[in-house]
C-alpha cells in the first residue's frame, strides 16, 4: 500500500529517508481539527514515532499501528515511513483546488 487515507489526512509511503533536521515529537498526533477537540493519531502504545521538518510530518511505523480519531474508522497502518498529507478537492464552480475540511 502506497498511501492510506482517514478523512482529510493522507498518509503517503516515503520511499527515502528522514531528513536529519527533523525533530522527534513527543505525541502521537498527526492532525488537530481546527474547530473540535479531537485529532487523527496514533493510538497509546504504538511503534508510530512522529517527526517533524518545517511543516513536514513523517511517521515512523516501526510495526502495523492503529490510526484513530473519534469520527473516523480505525486504519491499521503497516510499516514504513510516511508523510503526511491533507486531501484536496476540485471545486468546478470556482476553479479552485481546496483542502477538504473534515
């Protein structure tokens, strides 16, 4: 699997390295919503390390993880280093390419 998705976050296989500026996280959080108080993560006790470069967040799945969030289905995640992404969407009305808000 190259990318698993959750929502409006997007986990993409990183077919390289980490660089060495990133900066390990110490949650398991890879995206906050903005106007709830709930986040996709990685369930207590996972082997997922998060690392953060500029506004880059990579994950480290070192065996299968569990990605949840309150709204969404639980994903088991396999392992590998990930990159997170967020989903756009095609607005034909606007002509305008947007992030989707979950």
């Amino acid at each position: 699997m190259t990318y698993v998705q959750q929502g409006d976050l997007m986990l993409k296989m990183h077919f390289g390295v980490i660089p060495t500026t990133a900066e390990k996280l110490q949650d398991k959080i890879l995206l906050r919503s903005t106007d709830r108080d709930n986040a996709h993560k990685f369930a207590a006790g996972s082997a997922a390390i998060l690392f953060k470069d500029g506004e880059t967040i990579y994950a480290d799945i070192g065996k299968e993880s569990a990605l949840v969030h309150d709204e969404h289905k639980t994903i088991m995640v396999a392992p590998g280093i990930y990159v997170m992404d967020r989903v756009r969407e095609f607005d034909p009305s606007t002509e305008e390419v947007r992030r989707v808000i979950d």
